[in-house]
C-alpha cells in the first residue's frame, strides 16, 4: 500500500519524537560550550559526527572554512537543504539561540532520512559558520555549496513568532583620513587634523541619518584615534555598519557614505580612504510558498505564525545570501516574551530553558516535514521557483 503525504508527516513526527531526548543533549552541549566565528571547531565535529554516524556522507572544511561541512543523503534532484548556524556572541555566549537552530536543522536532517525513499531525492545538512560575524553562508554560496538546491529551511528562535524574517541588507565599511602630525602648540598650522576630520564625517552622517528611508541607518565607532594628545593625529579610522531595508537600497547608502568622507576630506584638506571590511549580507527574500508550509506544520503543535509587524526589522543574516540564490525561508519562533531581546543574557538563557526545549521539538518537527514536502511534491518545487525567479526580476 503506497503511503499518503500524511503517512509521511506522522513518520517524520515519530522519528523526531523518538530523537527529541537526543537533540535536547546536542542542544545544551552546544549552549554549555559557545565557540565563536570560525573557530567553532568542537560544534562542528559534534554535529558533522551525528550526521556521519547515521549514514550522511559529510564532507569537512568546505568553501576554505575548516569549521564549515556539508551532509549528504540520497542522490540527485529534487534537494533539500537543512542549515545549521552553531556560533555564539563573545561574552554573551548562546544569546542568539544558535544552539537551538543546529540541532532544529541537524533533527530534521536525520528524521527526513529515516522516513525518505531513496528516490526521493537528496537532504542536505550544510554547517555554517560565523553568522554572528564573517558571513559563512554567503562564502558557501560563492563556493557553490547551494547549486542544485531546491530550497534552503531554517528556523529562528526569537521574541516573536512570525512566519517570515524581516532581515536587512548589512555591510561594514573602514574610513581612514590621512592629515598631517605636528605640535598643537608648537606650529599647529603645519598640522591636519585627521580626528577632527573622522569627527566631522560622524556629524555629517548624523545629519543624513535623519533623512534616510525607512529601514536604512549607519552606525559607526572610532578604531584609531591618535597617538597622544601632543601630537596632531596624522592619521584616524571608523568604522561604520550600515544597514538598508534591501540591497539595492543599501548600495545606494555606501554610495552616499563614500561622498559624505569624499566631501569632509575636501574641507579638510585631508586625504580619505574608504574599503569594505566585511562580507555584505544581502537582505533575505522569504519563499512564501514554503514560509506557508512550515507555519502550518508548526501550528499541529499549536504554535501559530503572524505576519511580521510592519516597519520592524530583526537585523540583517546571510541567509539573505542563500535567499539570493534559492528559495528559502527563516522563520521565528519565540522562545521568550516580546518585552526581552536576543543577544542579551536573558536570550542566553532562554535558549536553555523549558520553553526553548518545547520549540525545539516543535520546530524539528514542522522543518522535517516541510522538508519531505519538497521532496515530494513537485508543484510545490515549481511554486516555489516560480515565485523565487519572479523576485528577483521585479
């Protein structure tokens, strides 16, 4: 008797009850040993250990980042990726709740192996490093790591429970003026000023920042100040985040930060030097089709998904960089009430509280089983590119 979609949800929810014990021991090892970006060395032997121990065929160190893998079961198309994020926050350790997310994605990888026909298709666990700064998921997708991929799943744990993330376009940027050193006192007019020429590029773009659309701001601090207070400082640094509502939006804003340290340069008779110092995270693009799925898989364990509210942004990710190249969805699920905030110790720990395990479980279950939704279901596949393609036309 050949079994329903149905037959398969139940399966996936058994094997994800079955694993639930486990999963919440994968959980506190990695909240009880934050590792942070790059050197996530321990999570990431951990986690590609469980997958190669129940047959994944896991390759290590991919895209050139030692603590980055990938997990592979089946064969062929259609594929579906499951991702991990396992870095914490210096000093603050699991306030993201990426504990939660590795063994979320790493639960519903070894339940949609258990129950999937070799036939099916191909689930990939894909380890990303240093969300939390470095970008692994954006390195991996130049790397190739998501080509012949058909969607890319992931959850979230949050102060809300919204079904799409509202995530913006982030980058940072290294400004440098270059003045001239001399004694304030001795021949102060030999000497420019490269400090006060930083001072002014803040003051400029404060103005500007009142002017900015919604959803765009630019944030910076001094790096490099002087040397001592009796000597004109030659030479000054900041470095400056900014953030935008989208990508194209925030292109614009690197435009307009680039002609602000230009414009105090020329009045200061300073010398101005701009670089990226980080990988640019493109704002995400939600798969509705598949964002619709996973919220009413969640809703079985009677979590239900709002829309997310308008106008609030929950910072930027490099899933926005996988959202760019297929269709991928990051919902959040709340671990703790509206009033708190992740990256706090609070976040850190709830993501080890009672609460927190119960999400776990629930959201395993509803990435498993959208996960086997994609496998099986082709109008799905074609809905969901469908969409995807026509995003990044308009």
């Amino acid at each position: 008797m050949e079994r329903t979609r149905e037959d398969v949800h139940q399966a996936v929810r058994e094997e994800v009850a079955a694993r639930a014990y486990a999963l919440w021991g994968v959980t506190s090892r990695l909240h009880a040993d934050p590792e942070y970006a790059f050197a996530e060395h321990r999570a990431a032997a951990l986690l590609s250990g469980e997958l190669e121990r129940a047959g994944f065929a896991v390759e290590r160190g991919v895209a050139g980042m030692p603590t980055a893998f990938t997990a592979r079961s089946g064969r062929g198309r259609p594929a579906v990726a499951l991702l991990l994020e396992y870095d914490a926050l210096p000093g603050l350790g699991h306030a993201c709740g990426h504990n939660l997310i590795a063994a979320a994605s790493l639960g519903a990888a070894l339940a949609v192996r258990a129950v999937a026909e070799e036939s099916a298709g191909s689930v990939l666990a894909v380890g990303t490093p240093a969300e939390e700064g470095g970008g692994g998921k954006a390195l991996e997708v130049e790397a190739g790591v998501f080509d012949g991929v058909d969607a890319a799943l992931m959850f979230h744990p949050g102060v809300y429970s919204w079904a799409r993330a509202p995530l913006t376009a982030q980058v940072q940027y290294r400004v440098g003026f270059h003045g001239r050193a001399a004694h304030p006192t001795g021949n102060p007019t030999e000497g420019i000023d490269a400090l006060a020429a930083l001072v002014e590029l803040f003051n400029v773009l404060a103005v500007l920042g009142r002017r900015l659309p919604e959803g765009s701001h630019v944030q910076g601090i001094v790096t490099r100040g002087g040397t001592a207070t009796n000597i004109v400082p030659e030479y000054a640094e900041g470095l400056f985040g900014l953030r935008a509502a989208t990508t194209p939006a925030l292109e614009d804003l690197t435009d307009r930060l680039r002609e602000c340290a230009e414009g105090v340069a020329r009045a200061t008779g300073t010398t101005a030097e701009v670089e990226r110092a980080t990988v640019r995270y493109e704002h995400f693009r939600d798969s509705e089709a598949l964002s619709e799925r996973f919220a009413a898989h969640l809703s079985r364990a009677g979590i239900p998904l709002s829309p997310p509210v308008p106008g609030v942004y929950l910072g930027s990710s490099d899933i926005g960089n996988v959202s760019t190249r297929v269709p991928a969805i990051h919902p959040f699920v709340a671990i703790m009430d509206e009033g708190g905030s992740d990256h706090t110790p609070e976040f850190a720990g709830a993501a080890a509280s009672p609460r927190a395990r119960e999400v776990l479980v629930a959201a395993t279950e509803a990435l498993a089983c959208t996960a086997v939704d994609v496998l099986l279901s082709e109008e799905l596949r074609e809905e969901a590119w469908a969409r995807h393609r026509a995003a990044r036309t308009g």
